[in-house]
C-alpha cells in the first residue's frame, strides 16, 4: 500500500482520564484505504529529547468526515505534548503503515485489548461489522479508573471486562477471564493487542486451546517505514521487520524471546 | 537556477546529495515518497559476504538530538544482493554506491570483486567504520597500518571509484584518511557513528543489547563538521560529506567545511521526503548568494 507524508489538522482532543487521551485528525486530502492493525508515524515537534516520530495504531477511521483518530497513552515528553494538541493545530503524519489483521472467514471472532493496547481493537470491530461479522471483545484495564469507551465497543459487538484490581468487571488480567475458562472457546480466530506479556499470555491459550491467533507488536522503531532495521521481531524467518512484515504476526511465528 | 552538477573521481552527480547507507535500505521504500531521480546517488545498504541476521532486539535508542544504533550489519550477503537487489538498482536515474563490508580483509575482497563485476555501479564505499559488529568493522578503521591494508587489499581488485567511510572514533582522523589515501582510496566518506551508550536509570540497564552502539543525528554534527574541515586540509582527494544532516543549511556547512558531495542518513528515517527537499534548498542558497554552481561552495569556509 502507498505510504504518505501529509499534515493533518487536530479537530478534536478527548482526555479519557488521566493517562488516555483521543486526537481525532483531519486530512487535507481524501483518505486512502486504510485498514486495521496498520498505524502512523507522528512527528511531535523540534525538541531535543522528542527527535523521532512516534508510532501510534489508527483508532478509527471515518472516511465520511476524512478524520482518523489516534489513542494516546501519556509515557513522556512526546506524548505529553502531543496531549496539549488544541483544534486547529497541525500533525504531520506518515501512514498508514505495517500491515493489517486479516480478514477471518469465520464469525467466532475474539478481539483482546490491554490497556492503550485496545487502539486498533475498535477500527477492527467496525470493520468486521462492515463485513458482517459481529467480534465480542475481552478488554483488560488496571482500574476502573482507566475503563472508557465501552459504548462505543458495545456498538460493534459484546464486551467483556477485566480490572487489575477488580473495581470493575472481572478480576485479574485478560487471561485470568471467564472467556478463556471455557473448553473448547467458542471462537474460531483471536485477535490481539497489548503490553508484551500479554500477548504472549493470550497466545499460549489460544495455542493451548487450538485457536488461530494474531498479535500486534509494538516494539521501538525509529523510521517505521523499513529502513532502518531497528523494530525487528524473530520468527520462524528469522528477524522480521515489526514495521513492514508486522505489526501484525501469527503468533504461532514468534520465537519471542527476542522481545523481553 | 545554479548548476548544481557536482563531478568527483569521474563520476557525475547531478546534485550534491545523496543518502547514506543503512539509512535508505535499498530505496524501495522511498519510491512512494519521490522520484528517486531526484537524488546525486544512492548508498545502498552494506553488503557482506554471507548472510547476517544482524544483533538482537532492541537495537536503538532516542538520544538528546540524535540515535543509538546498533543494528549490525544486517542484510542477505554478496550472492543475494547481485541477483535479487542489483536488477532493480542498476537503471535508477541516479548514482548507486555499494556499501561494502566484512569480518576479514578476505570478505572485503571477495564482495569488492563481486561488486566490480555490476555494470551501473561506479562506486563501492568501503565501511571500515561500523562499531557494531564484533569482529571487522570498525576495528580495521581505527590502526591506520590495517586501514590501509584492507584498503590496498581492495584496491588490488576493484577497477572502478573506490571510497573509504571513516569511523570518527580515532584520535586523529587526518592521520587515517592520509592511510586509506595511501592505501589506494579515491575518495574518502566521512563520518560513521560515534561510539556511544544509553542507560536506563530505572531499570539500571543499558537500552539496547550490544550496550554501545552508533551515534548519529544533529547531535554529532558539530564533530562531524570539525573532521570534514580537517580531512579537508590534510588530503587532496574529495571528501563526502556526512554527520547530523537535516536540511539545506546543514548540507551546505558540510560543503563549506569541504565536502564536494553530502550524505543524509537519519534524517530519512524522520522525514521521509528530506532529501528533495535538500536539493531545493541548496538550489535557493546558491541563487539567494548569486553563486552560479554548487562547486563554488566546496571548502570555500572564510577563514580569517
């Protein structure tokens, strides 16, 4: 898929909670195709300690009014202002970038998001509504706190909750769920995204349990685009570029280790 | 419109810029951006004698203006890059020079004479320079009696423009370009990275998996510049340029320091569309100045 470098305009900034923010932006030209899984690069602006883009996975997008959105979790100086974004200001993007979940021919789908991991896990559910099928989703948070959009899951399938803590929903990680206590899953196909050891977690049941399963890694890269080397991930290829071949990967082709 | 033609070694570039190795892969993934016959040439990524998967994961770190890198040399070797790279190179509308790299002065030899073999490719850039991989690399770009060995050793095979990349990581880096110059170099590339460390006080460990790696980026500009400017006063050949570049301003110091051609390299992994750009810059300085050609500029700092 063609790569572009473009400005967008910020039209909109919603703080989730104190950690989670949305930036929904606008292009200048049409969109092109964009599907889930894929993500941008942002170029935060000129300070010494913010000097490479920064990788995000597209949220959603919303061909009618031109605007993808971009969920954010607060880490440093990067995002930290890319939090302070008012409408009207420019972010220049390059995207869409990396591959893309595939398409599963099956309707038992299952859709596993952790924490700013959940991202793609929304453009993923509208677009498997478009083709009909209807995800449920397993989503994990520390607290209640940090629980948001869950209305907004609900519109594109059935939700199920996990806190750390247990203020809300299920106790305990996303693997520790009652969905995963059932034998055999009913699902054909997981998808998932999230902090490292999650997905590894995810993608031993899922193994363990004879389920297909995809993970979106998010490893440190510095172009993005398939230059530099630096992203990769080992597979049963041997070292794998997270930003070209991935981010999406059966995880049944991760040798993780390589990834801590 | 200043003529912008810059010609080293007989060889023509249209324009002074070009991009560094390991910094623009093989410039596939720069065709959605620009027409690459927008660039003076091409480094193409190094090239050793086998395959290399490369060091572990992670491999990088963001540094105050600049990058830890230590990716180490990761690519498919000489066979591969001749028979599935090379046909999609050679009828570019641009210089392409193979960075060429090796453990032994044996691997050296053995990728300079594959190489020589390629019609289109005028140029290989001998990488004596990389500090990140165990054995080679940088350590024969450090001693300037195996500099020139290595360099001599490939002089011997390769018939064509052969340049040298020097490590910065040397205490007099006139010293070494006078060996690789000895050694047989026509032109002389600098500066690779410098050898430096990120640490991680939470976690108490080093950032990526080699614990050093190459600095590169704004922040090693100044360093660069200083070299480029000395190299400049110490041998006669022409020298290209590279070392922090982000933009026209930058590319047009390194040409006043006396570099006859620059080189982008991290600033492709930022800006995608950077080195178009560069060539428009450099093309508005020299009208904006009234200097007819960018040959006006090479080493032509004003020293009082």
């Amino acid at each position: 898929m063609k790569k572009f470098a473009h400005d967008f305009q910020v039209v909109g900034n919603t703080r989730l909670n104190t950690r989670h923010f949305i930036l929904e932006l606008k292009a200048a030209v049409p969109l092109p195709e964009i599907l889930p899984g894929q993500f941008v690069q942002v170029l935060v602006h000129n300070s010494p300690s913010t000097f490479l883009r920064r990788p995000f996975s597209i949220h959603f997008v919303d061909y009618s009014t031109n605007t993808l959105r971009l969920l954010v979790q607060v880490k440093g100086e990067g995002t930290r202002h890319m939090g302070m974004l008012a409408p009207g200001d420019t972010l220049n993007l390059v995207y869409p970038l990396g591959n893309s979940f595939s398409v599963p021919a099956t309707h038992k789908v299952l859709l596993v998001g952790g924490g700013a991991g959940v991202a793609p896990l929304m453009f993923m559910g509208d677009y498997l509504n478009k083709k009909n099928i209807r995800p449920d989703f397993l989503v994990g948070f520390r607290s209640a706190d940090e629980v948001s959009q869950i209305d907004e899951y609900s519109k594109f399938g059935k939700v199920y909750l996990s806190t750390d803590d247990g203020s809300m929903g299920e106790k305990g990680f996303v693997t520790q769920h009652s969905v995963f206590k059932q034998s055999p899953l009913p699902y054909d196909r997981i998808y998932c995204c999230g902090p490292d050891a999650m997905m590894h977690a995810v993608s031993k049941l899922a193994a363990e349990k004879g389920v297909a399963c995809e993970v979106s890694l998010e490893n440190f890269m510095a172009c993005g685009y398939g230059v530099c080397l630096c992203c990769i991930t080992q597979t049963d290829k041997g070292n794998e570029r997270v930003c070209i071949e991935g981010p999406v990967f059966d995880a049944a082709r991760l040798k993780w280790q390589s990834n801590g | 419109m200043a003529d912008l033609k810059i010609s080293i070694a007989g060889m023509e570039f249209k324009n002074p810029v070009t991009t560094a190795s390991g910094c623009f892969g093989y410039g596939e993934e720069f065709r959605d951006f620009y027409d690459l016959g927008l660039l003076g040439g091409i480094f193409v990524k190094a090239v050793t004698g086998s395959n290399r998967n490369g060091n572990k994961y992670p491999r990088m770190a963001e540094t105050p203006s600049g990058m830890l890198n230590s990716v180490g040399l990761q690519n498919k070797g000489v066979d591969h890059f001749c028979e599935v790279i090379y046909p999609g190179l050679k009828d570019l509308n641009t210089q392409i020079i193979v960075n060429v790299s090796g453990s032994t002065i044996e691997e050296y030899v053995k990728v300079a004479e594959r190489i020589n073999e390629l019609e289109g490719i005028p140029a290989i850039e001998l990488n004596i320079s990389c500090p990140n991989v165990k054995e080679g690399g940088m350590a024969f770009g450090v001693v300037p009696s195996t500099a020139t060995e290595v360099t001599r050793a490939v002089r011997d095979v390769y018939k064509k423009v052969l340049m040298v990349k020097l490590s910065p990581n040397v205490t007099s880096i006139s010293e070494m370009a006078k060996a690789v110059v000895d050694g047989g170099a026509d032109v002389l590339t600098l500066i690779n990275t410098l050898l430096g460390m990120a640490i991680n006080a939470e976690t108490q460990k080093p950032v990526i998996s080699t614990i050093t790696g190459g600095l590169s980026g704004p922040a090693i500009k100044p360093v660069a510049l200083r070299m480029v400017w000395q190299v400049f006063k110490a041998v006669d050949v022409p020298i290209v340029g590279l070392g922090g570049i982000m933009n026209a301003t930058d590319a047009i110091e390194f040409m006043l320091a006396g570099a006859s051609v620059i080189q982008v390299g991290t600033a492709n992994l930022i800006d995608p569309m950077v080195a178009p750009k560069i060539v428009k810059g450099i093309n508005e300085y020299l009208d904006r100045h009234n200097i007819p050609s960018a040959r006006d500029i090479i080493g032509a700092l004003k020293v009082c």
